[in-house]
C-alpha cells in the first residue's frame, strides 16, 4: 500500500538536520552594534552628545563604561547563540533573532555566486564572510564569520548542491580547480590611475573649491566641511580604487570566472555562467596611447561590476569571448555614426555615438574622450525601446534603448527614424531567437 500522491519508490528517510554556528569570534563583531548606536547618536547630534558629556564627572563616566562594556559583549554572544544555519537536501537555512526570531530559506537552485571576502581584521584572525547572490534578491545574505577554511569549504557544497550534485557526495567534490588568466601587475594598476582624469579632476576641485570658499567666506568652518569630502572623494578615485583593486587576479573554473583582489580588505568573487547581461569596454582617453581598457559588467542580481581594471585591449577582448561564449568584439570601424543632421540635437558629442549588430550581440559606442562600448548578447535584451522627443522628431532622428535583466539599458543614441524603427522590429526577433536557441545557465557545466 502506498501512500496517495507520493511514489514508493521515491520515499526516503529523512536526513538528520545538523545546526552548526559561526565562528566563536563573531561576538566581537556583533558588541560593536551598542557602541555604534552611540556613535550615531553623537554625530546626528554633537551639540547635545558635547553638552551631556560636560555634565558628566569621571566617576559616572567610568561606571557608564563598566556597564557599556559588558552589555555590549553580552550583546554580541547572545546574537552570535542564537544564530545557526544548516544545510538541507534542497536549502540553505539561516536562523537569527534574540528577540525576535528570523529564519531564512535560501533554496540551492537560486544561488548563482558565493564570494569569500575577508577584511584585515578577519585575515589576522583566520576567519572569512561568505555573501551569496540569490536571484530575485537585491541584498546579498551573508554569513559572518566562519573559519577561512570552513568557508571555502561550504562554499564548494553549496556550489556542488546548485550544481544538481547528490547531498551524499556534494560535500566530497571540494572546491572546482582553476587556471589563472591574467594577474594585474600593481606598478599598471598605479599607472593607470595616474592616467585618469577622474583622478586628477577630484584632486584639482578638492583644492580650487575649498579655496574659492574661503577667499568669499572666510569661514574654516565651511572650508572644512567642503574640503574633507572633496578630498575623500579624490582618494576614494585613487587610493582607494588602488587597496581595492590591487593583485587583480583573474582564473577560470567550472564555477565561474573567479577574481581575487584586496590590499587590505581582501575578496574572492565569481562571476556566475551565464548571468552576465552587459560587458563594456571603457577606454579613457590617456590610456589609448598604451592600448589599455577596463572591463565592466552588469550581472543579474549581483554587485559584481568590474572584471578587469586595466588590461591590454587583446588580452580584455579573449577575456570577453570566455565571459560571453561566441561574442566577439567588433571592430571601431565597422560601428556607423549617426547621420550628420544629429549634431543639431548634440552639437560636436554626435560625433561620439556609435552601433553595430552582429549575429551574437548589439553593441553601442558613447564617448569622445572617454570611450565606452557596450556589449549586449541578443538572448539576454529583455525589451526593446524606441524614444524620440520633439526637437528630435523635427530632425528625423531616434534613441533605441536594449533592456536587460540586470535593470540597466544601453541605449543607441540620434539613429535615423526610419533605421531606428527597423532597428526595432529587427531587434525584438533577434531576442526571442537568442533566448530559444541559448542554453541553460548552469553551474559546473
């Protein structure tokens, strides 16, 4: 006798659930949340965080910190207690919750990327954060932290998992070998930099703004509240892109595309098959000399943005055919400039606007200076648009816009109104054929 609606022969017992928790350093992370409530309340209101302090005599002072102290570790072990995850035959199960108990379901087959990242303080303590992107989800669940090893450890299951692979033998299939692509020399990442005029733009308006405002006002307190963000502004495109940046490694594995990278703070992130929507080539203007181009991305839910900071333009574009099977980089000359009657929409910039469609992608030029080529396969335009205001329409021209899943346009910019409504047409049939004729995206393939 079997039971109604379930196959005998696929009736199993059910596998033991094992709970596990996070590293016994987390604690340490978790306490800091009282401190930086603290914190917050001081800087949305100095005045009065100055005015309580003052009221405040040494005695109370070091009994307030005898109390923070201990609340905030207490604090942080019950949060990291009450946190577990366990694996499932179909989930990845995340409890949290002291008060108030949270339980998230991440089924397998949605996981599309798994990075391990480790800040500084966590590579001096053995420890690493594992961020999964899920498709349908904006944010990226995370859990941190576990120990390094364990983590590249249950990175490679779940992996395994959202590959099809059987639970009993996930675990024993380890992490996908790869071979190393490229390595981004740090004397090139510096270079390049150097040759950016983002760079030296946010240096010379962090020195020429905060000097205007004070010959006209005379006020350091207004200098100084414009100069700091200017000038983090100037690191953050400079110093910062350069720690982050730094040791760019790119390898090729079953999983993916993996890139390490990290100075300080150091990350291992995959780009996941098949979810890659956008690729574009960004050439700056001082870099062309040397033949050199960034690699950006657009992947579905994922904030994965960069492949590569700075690379030779041959090494980038077999980098790109990896990325997007059967996509080869067309050439400049065979992009077609709008028509010259465009330069009264867009005097002289006209000149920057480019397109070409090739049986595999459609690909849109913007720039003068600084040259952007976007790459967008035909399976993956999830809409195509046509837009033309009224100074536009009085010259014959139209803007086409690709949607992609990954909620970004590329848009080719002042076509003819007659090309730019084939263009259309054309466009929509070329996307229903590529997404009937493209294979699944799966993992391990």
């Amino acid at each position: 006798m079997t039971t109604p609606g379930v196959d005998g022969a696929a009736v199993r017992a059910e596998r033991p659930l094992t709970e596990r928790r996070l590293h016994p350093v987390t604690p340490l992370r978790r306490a800091w949340a009282p401190v930086a409530v603290l914190i917050g309340w001081a800087a949305h209101d100095p005045d009065q965080a100055q005015r309580q302090l003052t009221r405040l005599t040494t005695t109370t002072l070091l009994l307030a910190l005898a109390a923070l102290i201990p609340a905030a570790a207490l604090y942080g072990f019950l949060t990291w207690w009450f946190t577990h995850f366990a694996v499932t035959d179909t989930e990845l199960r995340i409890r949290t919750g002291l008060l108030f108990r949270r339980t998230a379901h991440i089924r397998l087959e949605r996981i599309q990327a798994i990075d391990v990242t480790q800040p500084l303080l966590a590579r001096v303590a053995g420890v690493a954060k594992l961020k999964l992107d899920v498709i349908g989800t904006d944010k990226k669940d995370e859990l941190a932290f576990l120990g390094a090893e364990e983590a590249r450890t249950l990175r490679a299951e779940l992996l395994a998992r959202a590959a099809g692979f059987a639970p009993e033998t996930a675990h024993e299939i380890g992490e996908a070998p790869s071979q190393e692509l490229l390595r981004v020399p740090p004397a090139v990442l510096a270079a390049s930099l150097a040759l950016t005029g983002a760079t030296w733009g946010t240096l010379a308006a962090a020195v020429a703004v905060p000097t205007i405002l004070w010959l006209v006002t005379e006020s350091a307190w207004t200098v100084l509240a414009t100069a700091i963000p200017l000038f983090g502004a100037a690191g953050a495109s400079s110093v910062g892109r350069f720690v982050t940046e730094y040791d760019w490694t790119l390898a090729e594995s079953p999983d993916g595309l993996r890139i390490d990278h990290g100075l300080l703070d150091r990350a291992h992130e995959t780009v996941p098959p098949g979810r890659v929507q956008t690729v574009r080539l960004v050439e700056p203007l001082l870099w062309r000399r040397r033949g050199w181009v960034r690699v950006e991305l657009n992947v579905a839910g994922s904030a994965n943005s960069v492949l590569l900071p700075v690379a030779p333009r041959e090494v980038a574009e077999s980098v790109i055919a990896r990325v997007l099977p059967g996509v080869t980089v067309p050439p400049r000359t065979s992009l077609t400039r709008p028509p010259r009657r465009a330069a009264r929409c867009v005097p002289l910039w006209w000149r920057g606007y480019g397109l070409t469609v090739t049986d595999a992608v459609f690909a849109a030029h913007t720039g003068l200076l600084r040259r952007s080529l976007a790459l967008v396969p035909h399976a993956k335009v999830q809409s195509v648009r046509l837009t033309q205001g009224p100074w536009e329409r009085l010259w014959g021209v139209a803007d086409v816009h690709v949607d992609t899943g990954a909620n970004k346009t590329v848009t080719a910019r002042l076509r003819d109104a007659t090309e730019a409504r084939e263009l259309l047409h054309a466009q929509a049939e070329r996307s229903r054929t590529g997404r009937r004729d493209a294979l699944p995206d799966r993992w391990m393939a």
